[in-house]
C-alpha cells in the first residue's frame, strides 16, 4: 500500500505529525518499535505549557499546539483537567521579574496577582516572603498516560494505520524498512525522541545533543483542588521565555545564593493535579550523554522540601515515583531535512507536550504537504 506519509515514532511528536496530516486529506501510517507509548510522552505533567516559552519559534509553537490540543481533546475523549499556570513569585526581586515580563509582548494576558489574590485562590499556599504571582491564562493540562494513547486511537479511527512493534533498520527516499516489512511513502517524517544514534544519526550529532534525566513523583490527594497548574519562581531561570526580563539575571544570582542544591540538581517546581486529586510534582535535570537509571532519594528529597515549602502538604504521600529521558540541546528543537522527502523533527528542551503540533505544522509545510 502507498502512503503519503510514514511517520517513524508513536510519541506525542510523532502523533502530531499524523493529526495535521490525516487532517489534512492525506493518508498516514505511523511505526514504532513498542507496543505502547511508554518513554517522555507519557512520563510528564502532561502540562501544556505557553508562557515562558522561548522567545520566537518555541512560544509561536507553543501557542498554535495549545490551540490544537484544545480542538482535538473533547474529540478524542481526552479531559483537559484544569486550565492556565500560576509562577509564584517569593521574593521582591522574583516579583521585579514577574512584572517586568507582564508588561513584555511575552508576557500577553498576563497578570500579576497580589497575595491576597494569591490566598484567595490558593488558602493552602505556603510562605510569609510570597510577593505576588504571574497567572497566565493560556495552559491547559491532560493526564500524559491516557491522553496519548486516547489520541493514538483517535487517530486510528480517523484514519492513521499504525504498526507497532515494528523497529525500522533503513530509510531511503520514498521506502522504510522495518525488522519485517517494506513501506512506500512520498514522504517520511522521522520523530526518533531521545534516540539519536538509531536513526540519521550524522544528522543529528550537528546539533550536539545529550540526555537529560528528571525525577518525578505522585503525592496522593492533599484535600484541596488546584485551579491552575503551580509554579515556584525557580522556573523563572529555567524557563528561556522570562531571559528577556532585564532583573532576571539578578535574580538566578540570588536564587543560586539562596538554594545550591536545588540549582545542582537541576530542581525548579511545578505542580499539577490528576482527576483522581492526586499531584504530579517534579522535577530535577541531570544530562549526560548516556544518563543512568539511579534515582538518589536526595534528589526526591529536595524535590519534596520545595513542594511542601511552597503548599501545604501535610495530608499527602509519595505514591509513585519515576526517572523520565528526554533529549536536550541548545536549541529547542530542530528540524532537518537530508531529503526533500525526508525530515528528521527532535525536541531537544523538555517541550514535546507544549509544542509537538507547532513542530509537526514546521515540518509538513518544510516537506511541501502543508500550505
């Protein structure tokens, strides 16, 4: 059988790509070596995040992926449990920051919120130094576990064949070897995630990339819901969206002074809340080449500390941990095209979830299947 696009990758990269395809009138099929979703899509927060995003491509991405996600949840049965971010902000100069970047092109919609707003919204917020808050009105957050593999079945239903557990050895110009078949596409989209020596590997190496490891947990329920997903201003050094803030540098200064083993370890906070009202929290950074599989309990700890500084946590419990892998660079993301029927599409920033849509349009139009 012909197709107008293989898609090599069954993560949320890959998924993009068949969306905007099969939506497009063209016929997909998409290959991936497990039988299941099982590496960084469904290892996150599922959180859809848009502001701090970097500046030009990344937030433009970003922007257009919220709007996709936002159309094809209801359709695919995917809840969008809870909507927009608050960044809290715990001193006067994470404050500066916060209003500086309202006032920015980036920071459109954006409010800073007083602490009594703050409160108000969040009465189990923690900390006598809270000086305010960024909301942001413009995220929205799926649970990554089921929300992939709903969209994958959407797809299938539209349309999309898929062929799991199909390791593909070889890519030429219009054909894809798998361990067991030979596919004929026009067009081949390969989304390899963190796998950067499988696939057009020369390729990839021009853009450096490493691994990056982070710890994840589960806290059961607190007894309290959150409206919005919940930041701590440690997201704003890690964050490149806020770098165009003029007291941002100033503040990873005090924040280094302040919290050494958090900025080690690579910890900024975010936390976002599942339907069953247990919290995703995380998460720390560690890269190398090859990273390990070993989680210290150190890492956990400062993990939790900061969390239970920043809410009120004492009703809740790890339930779950998990390390999760993704590939990191110095851009964002790139994409490459050693054919012109051929592109090669990696996040290399820990933003597969927020832009993987924005990416998959970029790479389409660059194959010539999108306007």
């Amino acid at each position: 059988m012909q197709y107008d696009l293989a898609v090599i990758g069954a993560g949320v990269v890959g998924l993009a790509h068949a969306a905007l395809a099969v939506q497009a009138g063209l016929k997909v099929i998409v290959l991936d070596r497990d039988a299941r979703a099982n590496g960084a899509s469904v290892r996150n927060f599922g959180f859809v995040t848009v502001t701090g995003q970097g500046q030009g491509d990344t937030w433009r991405r970003a922007r257009f992926s919220r709007d996709v996600w936002a159309e094809i949840a209801p359709k695919a049965g995917i809840d969008v449990l809870h909507r927009g971010l608050l960044m809290l902000a715990h001193s006067p100069l994470a404050r500066q920051v916060i209003e500086e970047f309202s006032a920015d092109a980036m920071g459109d919609a954006c409010t800073v919120w007083e602490p009594d707003q703050i409160r108000a919204a969040l009465p189990y917020a923690i900390g006598s130094g809270l000086a305010g808050a960024l909301h942001s009105p413009h995220e929205l957050r799926v649970e990554s576990r089921t929300a992939i593999p709903k969209l994958a079945d959407w797809l299938a239903a539209q349309g999309v064949t898929f062929q799991r557990g199909a390791p593909v050895v070889g890519i030429e110009p219009g054909r894809v070897r798998t361990s067991s078949d030979t596919i004929t596409a026009s067009h081949i989209a390969v989304c390899p995630g963190h796998d950067f020596r499988t696939l057009f590997p020369d390729v990839i190496a021009r853009h450096a990339p490493q691994e990056c490891k982070l710890h994840m947990l589960r806290l059961s329920d607190p007894g309290w819901r959150l409206p919005h997903a919940v930041m701590s201003d440690l997201g704003l050094l890690r964050y490149r969206g806020y770098h165009v803030c003029p007291s941002q540098p100033a503040l990873a200064a005090q924040l280094a002074a302040e919290h050494p083993a958090l900025i080690v370890d690579g910890i900024h906070l975010i936390v976002v809340q599942s339907a069953d009202g247990s919290l995703v929290v995380g998460d720390s950074h560690h890269y190398g080449a090859t990273v390990d599989d070993f989680a210290p309990e150190s890492v956990d700890r400062n993990i939790l500390d900061l969390a239970r500084a920043t809410l009120n946590l004492s009703k809740s419990e790890v339930i779950e941990r998990w390390i999760g892998v993704y590939g990191s660079a110095e851009r964002d993301a790139f994409i490459e095209t050693p054919d012109p029927r051929i592109a090669i599409t990696c996040v290399t920033s820990g933003t597969g979830a927020s832009t993987a849509f924005g990416l998959a349009q970029d790479t389409l139009q660059a194959l010539g299947l999108l306007p």
